[in-house]
C-alpha cells in the first residue's frame, strides 16, 4: 500500500533521482538531461522550505510533488514518479492529496509549468492552459503553463 508522508530533508538525493529518472523517460537526449540536471536536483534546504510530499511503497520514495507558493495562489512546483510507476494510477493519487492539501491550505489556485508531455495529464485532472512560459534551463525553449482551482 502506498503511502503519502511528507519528505523528510534527508532524502533531498532520492528526490533528486526520482525527477531525473521520470524527466530521462520521455526519451530526452543526454545534453537535454544534462542541461536541466540542476533544475531536478534537490537540497536538503530545498526540502526543509517546502511542502514536499513523497509517496512511499515499501520503503521507497516512488514519487513526490511540491507545493510552492504563499496562498491564495500557489504552484505546482514537482510531480515526478518513478519511471516503472507513470500510467499505474500513482500520479492521479500524488494530485488528488495535492489538491486537497492546496485547497486546506487555503489556495484558490494553482499555476503548473508543465513538463510538455505531461501535459495531458494536467489537462485530464481539470486544469486548463493559460499560455506559455520560458524554460528555466533550456534558453529559447517555452513550457507549457496551466492552471487548476483547488476548489
């Protein structure tokens, strides 16, 4: 049974290769994961000053997001799962507890720069596009930017 704890700072090197390893599966050449390996890294720091929730299957973190912002509009910083885990279920399960926690923390709303072919995703759980953003690491590359009511 999963379970969704929040993460603890010691575990900053996990988190770190749970988002490269979901970033490295949608197929991106090694110069590509190179030049956002920072952007995915996390530090215990990083880890102590936002709400990170990880899910955890037997032990193992198999996936986590981060809630970033002040309310009443926040954003989706992270929703990375493990490779083997993406089409199980775990990421409708990682939003469902991000949007509850958004909407109990009282959020209106949140702003997600998403992931290109994470997209659908975003879309099918209800948010909506709102435009585009630039990538922070890639120059000349733009995201797509979403919206969800936590309401």
């Amino acid at each position: 049974m999963v379970t969704l704890r929040r993460a603890r700072p010691e575990e900053a090197g996990v988190l770190s290769e749970v988002a490269q390893a979901a970033k490295a599966h949608w197929g991106y050449d090694e110069a590509f994961l190179e030049a956002v390996r920072e952007e995915l890294t996390f530090s215990p720091d990083d880890v102590s000053a936002r709400h990170v929730v990880v899910a955890e299957l037997d032990g193992a973190v198999i996936g986590f997001y981060s809630l970033d912002g002040e309310p009443p509009f926040g954003e989706l910083g992270n929703l990375w799962l493990r490779p083997d885990r993406i089409g199980t279920g775990l990421g409708r399960v990682l939003w469902e507890h991000l949007i509850s926690a958004a909407a109990a923390a009282g959020y209106e709303h949140l702003d997600i720069d998403a992931e290109p072919f994470a997209e659908g995703f975003y879309l099918k759980m209800g948010a909506e596009r709102i435009g585009e953003v630039p990538s922070g690491s890639i120059p000349g590359r733009v995201l797509p930017q979403l919206r969800v009511r936590t309401s």
